[in-house]
C-alpha cells in the first residue's frame, strides 16, 4: 500500500444508535468454524459484539478468517464449535435464517454475481420482492435505496452496461432496499479504483449515522479511519478489537501480523524516534499537517 493517497477523513465524536437489545447487534461465543477436510480451523473461539449505529472495520491478511467471519455473522455457515446470534435469532437454527437475512444484508467482493436485473430499479427490488411486500411498498424502497447509494438517475439502466464502482453500488442499494440492521461488506471495494472505494466509505459512514450497524471486512488499512473500531484476525483468531488510533498507530503490532501500516504512523515513528512529541491520536496526514502548523 506505499505511496496510496489517505484522504477517508474520520469523524469523531460519533452519536450511535442507543440500541440495546440483542435485536440491535450480531455477536459471538466461542466462534469456531472448520472448512470440510481441513484440519485447522478457520475460525479460532471468537467472542466479539456488534451493535448497530457502529462502523466497524475487519482487517487481516489473506487467509486471516475475514470472509468466513462474514459468512458466520450472515448464516451461510454454521459455526463448528460456539454460536453466533444475530440480532436476536440463533443462527444454527435453519428456521431463523429468513429473519437473520432479513436483517443482516451482504455485500460480496464481485458484485456482478449479485446482479439479476434486466435494469438498476428491477435489481434492487429483487430482495423487498421475496419478501412478499405489497407493491407500492416495494416501489418506495427502491426509490429510497438509489437514493441513499446516489444512483437515482441510474434506475433504468442495464446493470451489466455499469462501471465496477456503479455495480457495486447497485448490490448496496438492493442490500439497503431490506431495511437492513447491519450491512456486511466481505472486501466490497477490493476491485474498484480508488475514487469508487472512496465513495462507498462515504455511504458506509452515512449509514453509520443513519443507524445501520456496518461491519467492513478489507484489506485497505485506510479505509479504517472512518471506523468507529478495528478488529484485527490473524490465523482466524481475534488479535485485537480496539479504536482506530489505538491500532493504526501501532505500525510494530501491525506489521507483526503482516499488515503494512499506514505512511503516516511511519512518518510520526520517526518524528518521536527524533524526540518529537506527537500526539497518538494523529492518524490521518491531514491530522498530522495540522499538528505541524501549531
């Protein structure tokens, strides 16, 4: 990732969703998931909370456990070992996955394995269709969900005819037409340029404040700094869970579990290596060039 621009600013002071019941998060108990014919596991007793109104962004290098977390969380694997409950319904209980997936939408790393449509509008009505909604009610989530993903004038257009960035958007905007508690992004931005990465951030963060619990699995240590936490996998284990400035400012922890850190905690490194006190909470270059103009 050397010489990538970081420019997803992080706001802070964040008001979350005041929700407290197991309706408004996804957690764990002794996650433990075993892919057939494997030995190890993939998934190594994971105990871990996710509350809606949160932004929470998944790290790990390849083979860290990110997607089959992911598929956890959403029911489309069965822990081994442990449970998963998602808000409010136990996963190993085939009977509740309608209602899990009801609430929990996911979006995949290519989205044009999602995309069924024949236009932008018939696609994204596609999931509120399944639920059997009436439908004026279905008209209305799809005009709601282009909207909020910012592809209103998109609607009749062939999906296929799209750029990756606008596909991806599309996927979104048919997850956000479920009324979703949380959205699941399993590497959503890995196949886009940056300018596409950086507005779907931006969306993850409104949503954020809109009360949508998103959970961001990727591999993009500056899509970070718009978490509210960081959770880092490593050999499928939980290794930290902690506030962005607590981990990306650790470049010795990140780099021990195979993740370059970010050039600006290089750079402040070697400020401090230079007795310079910089404040830990800079994460950003923007940060750090304000920090210098005091």
């Amino acid at each position: 990732m050397k010489g990538r621009k970081q420019t997803f600013m992080p706001a802070r002071n964040r008001q979350h969703a005041d929700i407290s019941s197991d309706y408004g998060r996804i957690y764990t108990q002794g996650l433990t998931y075993i892919y057939p014919g494997d030995e190890e596991p993939a998934l190594k007793n994971i105990d871990i909370t996710f509350d809606r109104g949160v932004f929470y962004a998944v790290i790990g290098r390849n083979g860290s456990g990110k997607s089959t977390l992911a598929k956890c969380l959403n029911a489309l694997l069965m822990p081994t070992c442990g449970k998963v409950i998602a808000c409010g319904f136990d996963t190993s209980i085939p009977e509740n996955h309608r209602e899990i997936r009801k609430r929990i939408s996911i979006v995949f790393q290519n989205p044009q394995t999602q995309i069924i449509g024949t236009t932008v509008e018939e696609d994204v009505a596609f999931g509120p269709e399944n639920l059997c909604l009436e439908p004026q009610e279905i008209k209305r989530r799809v005009k709601d969900a282009l909207a909020l993903a910012g592809i209103s004038e998109l609607s009749g257009n062939n999906p296929h005819n799209l750029s990756m960035g606008e596909k991806q958007l599309v996927a979104i905007a048919g997850a956000l037409a479920m009324k979703p508690h949380f959205i699941l992004s399993d590497e959503s931005t890995s196949m886009l340029d940056y300018p596409s990465r950086k507005r779907i951030i931006t969306l993850f963060d409104n949503l954020r404040e809109m009360g949508v619990g998103i959970i961001h699995f990727t591999h993009f240590l500056e899509e970070c700094l718009l978490a509210d936490r960081i959770i880092l996998l490593n050999g499928g284990v939980m290794v930290a869970n902690a506030k962005p400035s607590s981990i990306l400012r650790n470049s010795g922890f990140l780099d021990s579990h195979g993740i370059e850190p970010l050039p600006v905690s290089l750079i402040c490194d070697k400020l401090i290596s230079l007795g310079c006190n910089v404040p830990q909470n800079i994460i950003t270059a923007e940060e750090l060039m304000t920090w210098f103009a005091l």
